[in-house]
C-alpha cells in the first residue's frame, strides 16, 4: 500500500512538472522569480523530448510500483497515460520532436503575453 501511495505522489508530481512546464509562465505576472524556475524546467523538458529521452520519474514511479506487487508500464510518462488517448498508435520520435517544439511555442507565447502585459502597464 505505501510503495502505491509513493508512486501515486511520483505521478502527481510528474503530472505537476508539465503543467508547470507548458503553463508556469504565467507565473511571471504575480513572481518575478519564477523565470528563474521555469525556464530550466522548460528546457530539461524540451532536451528529454529532442533527445527522445525518457523522464527519470518514470522509472522511479515503475520501481516503486513493482515494490508494492504492481506491474510496471514501457515507454515513458506521455506514452503511457496521454498518449494512449491522444495518439493511440504510441510514441515515435517525430511525435516527441513535435511535443519538444509545443513546450518551446507555449513558452514563448506565454512569455510574450507577460512582457505585453508588463508593458501596457508602464
């Protein structure tokens, strides 16, 4: 039960991380020291995604799930709980390649939103 609850955290907190990834941005707006944060994360998630590289929460979450009697999962966290309902037939590299560039665009965008915010206000 405990090895189940532990990879459930590793999930939240995986599940967190790209979210903060795609959308900690907007942060900005109310921390000025979330650049600081951000930023590093946005690009260890876009070299995991051009280098077709696999997060290494999901190996912990997999050991910890085989400590507690449950069965591990292949691949990595995307192809194994988003990519299933959005591209069934599993992760390729070109799709990793196009979710790489999603986070930089997100990024961007998100980062010129707050320096337009910023700005209009001065």
């Amino acid at each position: 039960m405990l090895w189940h609850i532990l990879a459930d955290l590793v999930l939240l907190i995986h599940f967190g991380f790209i979210v903060f990834v795609l959308f900690g941005g907007i942060l900005t707006i109310w921390w000025r020291w979330i650049p600081w944060v951000h930023l590093p994360a946005v690009l260890w998630a876009a070299a995991l995604e051009f280098g077709g590289w696999i997060c290494p929460l999901t190996p912990l979450e997999n050991r910890l799930l085989q400590a507690g009697g449950e069965a591990g999962y292949a691949g990595g966290f995307l192809e194994h709980y988003a990519l299933p309902v959005i591209y069934p037939q599993g992760l390729t590299h070109e799709i990793q390649l196009v979710l790489g560039f999603i986070v930089v665009f997100f990024t961007l965008v998100t980062y010129g939103f707050v320096w337009w915010r910023k700005a209009s206000y001065i």
